[in-house]
C-alpha cells in the first residue's frame, strides 16, 4: 500500500466484512478525510448529488494550498455513482484516494460504473493467515473459528459462536435482502447452506439447484454472488493433459473463511475427525491463496482429478508451470500418500518440489521431489518461485 501512495496512485482496497480494512487504514494511513459511506444519511446525500464530492475535495485542495489531499471512502459500492467523480479528481491531480467496499459486485456488474482502469492499484485483505497470528492456536480451533481478527481475538467460545452468527445474518439481510440481490432470500439461504457443507468439492450445479428447487442458471447466479461479495473463492481444474481425456472441469469453491462457513452450514462445534479432515484441506487452500496475495505472486491456485482416480488437491500455477500439493490429516505421511504427486510431476512441466502438508512435527523427504511440511510452515512452498 505504502509504495502505490508513493507513487501517487490511488488504491481500492477491498475484502470481505470484519478483516480490519478500516482499523488497518486508521492505524496506517494519515488521510486528509474520511468518508464512510455505510452512513444511511451521508449516502443519500451524495447519491442525490454525486457532484457534491468534487465541490468539496476542490475546497480541500485550496485548502491546502494546491497540495493533493489523500481521501480515504469506506464502502465505495454503497455509492457507486461516486467513480466517474473520483476519476475526475483523479486525472485533474486534485485528489488521491483510498477507496474500501466489502463487495465489488455493483462496482463489475453496472456498465454504467467506471473501475478507473490504468488509475487505480487494486489490494485485498483476507482474514488473518498464519504469518500474520501473534501466537498460533491449536488447529482444531482455526478449523471451527476460522481467523476473522474479531473472532480471533475473542477469548470466550460462546462469543465467538455468537458474533459468527451475527455475520451470517448481517451479510443474508444486508448483502442480500438490503441490496436485493436475489428474489427469493429463503432459496438463495437454503443455497447458502449447501454452498458451505460443499466447499471444497467439484461442485455439481445440477444436483444443487435440485436440492434448492431453483434452476441450475439461478445457482450459478447465486454462487457468483457469493464471488462478488467475497464470501467465496473458485478453484479451477487443471483440464489440459496430453495422456488423459477424462479429467474433472468442474469448479470448487472455498469459503473465504471456516469458522463463517461452518455457520452457514449450520454445524455444531463437535465435528467428526472426517469433519475435521475435510476442512484441513480447504484450510490449506485458503492459506495458500493468502500467501500468493501476500507475496504479489502472479499466480493461480487450481486442482487436478481424473476420474478414473487420481487427484492432486491443489496445484500453484505460476505461468503454467506447476507446484503439486497434497493435504493429508496425519502425522506421518508415507509412500502411498505421494502416488498421485509423482505422477502429476511426470506428466506436467512444475517446479522442482512437489509438498505434502499434513500433521507432522518437522518436515520430511519422501522421496527426491517430495517433501512432507507441517501445516505451520507450508508458506516455505512458494520459497522456489
């Protein structure tokens, strides 16, 4: 963030509700002037008037005698009318910005809304990853809690249970009914369920929109919402091979956080150990996302199964060349856990390490490609890249 400002480009920073965009901007950034636009009363105001706002930064920039004020408005999307002023300002050099929103879905969906291309860097906060947790928890309790800072940071359990289900409910009345993103709310929670109980598996449409009573067009609407609000993130499916044709195109879908997940799934907090194995992987494939964030790696994260058996349950692409990685929910991984690793790294052109991450105290070579990490060291897998 600091090196955009420096070089005098505004930013839009965006992330699901709760992980700190705000506190982060407070405790940061020294801005000239604050708006937030979740203010009902100061978005009318410049929804009425969208003109408003250059009148006043224009103001501000005499104020300041002609130096460029920094303006940091939080919920861009509340008022997306906003962009084409603040392009203006912009390109005038009257203004620099920091622009925060919870959901871009107004700010991609409207042909009428300018993204400021070529004038703005976009960021993205996540919830907390693992390098960033002044102590680490057990892994059990990052698998029911997920790591929200609010939620992180809250000692008392029933707490904790309580403010997860008050998001999901602010996002379903809020997001979804407020913004009336979707006809029917009663559908689109039964959906929200079911998106949450099938996170982290090739999701069939079909199936899902049976179960929901909705059509299977409505559930890709549904799950794009899901995109747009940044509760969810896809996986794609490495469909390219030159000696298999049966390999699964579907996507998956990982909930940006588990402990807001396991709410929506309406689960208790005593979860089977296959419960617990289950959302292991898809808590690594969220770590892994944060880290190709963190390190401004121009790369993808994506998965590889055929049907006839073999999987590699996440793979980095980074130019398509490839890092195959497995999740395993044991302390001591062994030959029959690295089959379809060695296989993926002969038929594809990856990096020199294939990574097993799993339960084990200390890392382990499996093989000459394959390395075992424990789940608290797997960001030492983008080392190579």
């Amino acid at each position: 963030m600091d090196t955009a400002l420096k070089r005098g480009k505004s930013i839009l920073l965006t992330g699901p509700r709760q992980t700190g965009k705000t506190t982060l901007l407070a405790h940061q950034i020294k801005s000239d002037w604050t708006l937030n636009l979740a203010d009902p009363e100061l978005r009318l105001q410049y929804e009425m008037s969208p003109g408003l706002l250059k009148a006043e930064v224009n103001a501000l920039y005499l104020k300041n005698s002609r130096t460029v004020p920094l303006l940091v408005l939080d919920e861009i999307q509340k008022v997306p009318v906003l962009m084409d002023v603040i392009q203006l300002l912009i390109d005038n050099k009257q203004a620099q910005f920091i622009l925060t929103g919870s959901s871009v879905r107004k700010l991609k969906r409207s042909k009428q809304i300018n993204l400021l291309p070529g004038r703005i860097v976009g960021l993205h906060l996540d919830p907390l990853s693992l390098l960033e947790l002044p102590m680490l928890p057990t892994l059990e309790t990052l698998l029911l809690y997920g790591s929200l800072p609010g939620i992180y940071f809250e000692k008392n359990t029933t707490h904790r249970e309580e403010d997860l289900k008050n998001y999901v409910l602010s996002y379903l009345e809020e997001e979804i009914r407020a913004e009336a993103l979707v006809r029917n709310i009663g559908s689109f929670a039964r959906f929200l369920e079911l998106a949450a109980i099938e996170s982290g598996q090739p999701v069939n449409m079909e199936k899902i929109s049976q179960d929901v009573g909705v059509k299977r067009n409505t559930i890709i609407d549904y799950y794009q919402i899901l995109l747009d609000c940044l509760i969810a993130e896809r996986i794609e499916p490495i469909t390219n091979s030159a000696s298999r044709h049966r390999l699964t195109k579907a996507d998956k879908y990982l909930f940006f956080d588990l402990g807001v997940r396991r709410l929506c799934a309406r689960e208790g907090n005593k979860l089977s150990m296959q419960s617990l194995s289950h959302l292991f992987e898809q808590f690594v494939g969220m770590e892994l996302l944060r880290y190709l964030r963190l390190f401004t790696l121009n790369g993808k994260l994506r998965y590889w199964r055929d049907h006839n058996g073999p999987e590699v349950d996440y793979v980095i692409d980074i130019h398509n060349k490839y890092i195959p990685i497995e999740v395993k929910w044991t302390t001591k991984p062994d030959a029959k856990d690295i089959i379809h690793l060695e296989l993926f790294l002969k038929e594809y052109d990856c990096y020199e390490t294939a990574y097993i991450v799993c339960q084990c105290k200390n890392k382990l070579k499996l093989s000459e490609r394959v390395i075992a990490l424990p789940w608290q060291e797997m960001s030492v897998i983008l080392d190579s890249v």
